[in-house]
C-alpha cells in the first residue's frame, strides 16, 4: 500500500526492516544504545559490530529523541536509533513521547541529507504500546511533519507481521 503526503511517497509494507534499502532504517532502541531484543537485536546481528562501537560513542538517548550511526553491513547505509516510551496506560506523556521519535528521526535524516527511511512500529513490541493507537500516531506524524521536509522523497514503515500490516493499512484509511 502506497500514497502520496505533499512531495513524499508513504509506503506501508509487511517485511524484515533489515532487508530495506533506503538509505535509512531507524532502530527502536532503549536509552542505553547497547543493544536489546526484537528489532534492536536484529539490526545489530545483520549490521555487525561497527553499529554497537559508534552507539557507545554516542553513550545513550533520550526517550523521544534520535541518534544516527552509520549501517555498518546492513544495506542501509546509516541506521537512525530512537527510544520510544514505554506504554505506561498513556496518562505518562507516551503519545507525545511516541510522536517525537517519529519526528526527531525524521529531522536527523533530513540533517543528513537523507531522502529516504524506513520505520519499524516503534514501542509496540517490548514497550507494549497498543499498536492500534501507535500506529495512528505514527502515520499522521510522518504525514504531518513531512511537510516540514519535502526534500525527503519516501518513508516506508516495514511491519514485521501480516496482523500489525493490516492495523496500520486500517490506521492509513482512517486518517485519509
Ligand atoms: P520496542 O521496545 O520499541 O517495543 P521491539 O523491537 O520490541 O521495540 O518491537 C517493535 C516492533 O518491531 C514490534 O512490532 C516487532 O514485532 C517489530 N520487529 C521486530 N523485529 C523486526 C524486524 N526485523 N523488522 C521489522 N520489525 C521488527
């Protein structure tokens, strides 16, 4: 599934983010930057060391933030890292929270003078974010802040399962 936001195509497609080959795929990483499970894990595996060395230099970041390192092997030549919050009821400030890692990767890439990214479903694994609500907050601040960077030509979000796919084709078709 695909549509147009201003200049920018949005793509939203089922599939392994390690495997994309934008220029960028962003990690849902923890505060630390060294390393967890789910998507964090598989990004570092296929990537290899270099990622990890570059995220110790970094030495960690804020939840609602971004960092960039390079890809290390991964096809993807940078990796943008961001923390999402961890689902507390959503009284904590998570939407916000939630919105601003999307935001922040966003604008990292644009400062990098990426042109295209790829997002996992940020939170929604570990972090327990109730991926109905995630995924709606992440398509509308992808669309909305794409206005702001009409230079970045694709965002795609690479859903790791054929359930959370057709949550956020139904988020997609709610928002239009
Ligand atoms: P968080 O701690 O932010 O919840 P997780 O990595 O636990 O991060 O999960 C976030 C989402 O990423 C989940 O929906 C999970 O199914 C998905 N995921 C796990 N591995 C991959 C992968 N290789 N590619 C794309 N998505 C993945």
């Amino acid at each position: 599934m695909e549509f147009q936001a201003g200049k920018s195509r949005v793509v939203i497609k089922e599939g392994d983010i390690v495997r994309e080959e934008t220029e960028a795929i962003v990690n849902a990483a923890n505060e630390t930057l060294l390393g967890g499970g789910g998507v964090d894990g598989a990004i570092h595996r296929v990537g290899g060391p270099q990622i990890l060395e570059e995220c110790k230099k970094i030495g960690g970041c804020k939840t609602g933030n971004a960092v960039i390192t390079s890809g290390g092997r991964l096809r993807a030549r940078y990796v943008i890292h961001t923390v999402g919050p961890v689902f507390r009821g959503g009284g904590r400030g998570e939407p916000e929270l939630l919105a601003s890692c999307y935001r922040r990767s966003l604008e990292v890439a644009s400062t990098q003078g990426i042109k295209s990214l790829a997002f996992p479903s940020i939170s929604t694994g570990a972090y327990n974010y109730p991926i109905e609500k995630a995924s709606r907050i992440a398509i509308k601040t992808v669309v909305d802040c794409l206005g702001n960077h009409p230079e970045i030509q694709e965002v795609r979000f690479v859903l790791f399962s054929s359930k959370d796919f057709a949550v956020y084709q139904d988020a997609v078709k709610e928002l239009k």
